[in-house]
C-alpha cells in the first residue's frame, strides 16, 4: 500500500493494491474508504526510509533513499579497508567503489544497486 498525503486537506491517504484510495486516521485507521473523487491531483508522495517518514517528490526521495542506502553499506564496511589479509578484501574494496560509482550510473536511482560480497 502506497501512503500519499492530499496537499488540500493534509489527510494522509493510502493507495490500495486495487487502484482505491482509502483516507486514514493519524492512528493509521481507515476513516473513508473508498475515496470517490479523483485527487491524482492534490497528492504528495511519502516515503518511509525505515526511521523517518519523507514527503515531496518522487525522485528527489528515492535519490534521498538511495544515498542513505549507499552510505550506510559504505560505513557497515569500513571494517575491512585496514585488514590487508582479509580473503575477501579485494571483493569489498570492488564493492566499495561500485557504491562510490553509483550515484553517477545514468539511471541513478532506478539501476541496479552494487552486491556486496
């Protein structure tokens, strides 16, 4: 279920996997549903990132989502930079320049994510 908010009324709205849209409460309970009138128009996309809750525009958060993404496998393998004998440690630093090189893939951030070893 996709959560979008209505910019008119600030109501949060949920798009339901049949192309519905249901008006929720700030407990997240349906309140209306379905929702008749079209409102395509008044609606801001938001994003949950896992910790905090983003609103605006489509692309501008997923490149948002993507960087943080990056930068945390970026931190979660710092580990392995000072460990010259470790038996995967050319695999990671590989890895490590693929998350470095993916902000700048041309389509950046709907390409493919680097793997880590």
């Amino acid at each position: 279920m996709k959560l979008i908010i209505n910019k008119l009324t600030q109501q949060v709205i949920a798009k339901t996997t049949d192309d519905n849209y249901i008006a929720l409460d700030e407990n997240h309970e349906v309140i209306n549903a379905p929702i008749t009138h079209k409102i395509e128009h008044d609606i801001t996309a938001l994003f949950w990132d896992g910790e905090k809750l983003y609103q605006g525009d489509f692309l501008e958060n997923k490149i948002l989502m993507a960087k943080q993404w990056r930068n945390t496998e970026l931190s979660d393998t710092d580990w392995v930079v000072p460990v010259i004998d470790h038996t995967q440690r050319a695999a990671y630093m590989t890895f490590r320049q693929e998350l470095r090189d993916y902000p700048s893939q041309a389509d950046f951030p709907n390409g493919t994510r680097p793997i880590k070893p």
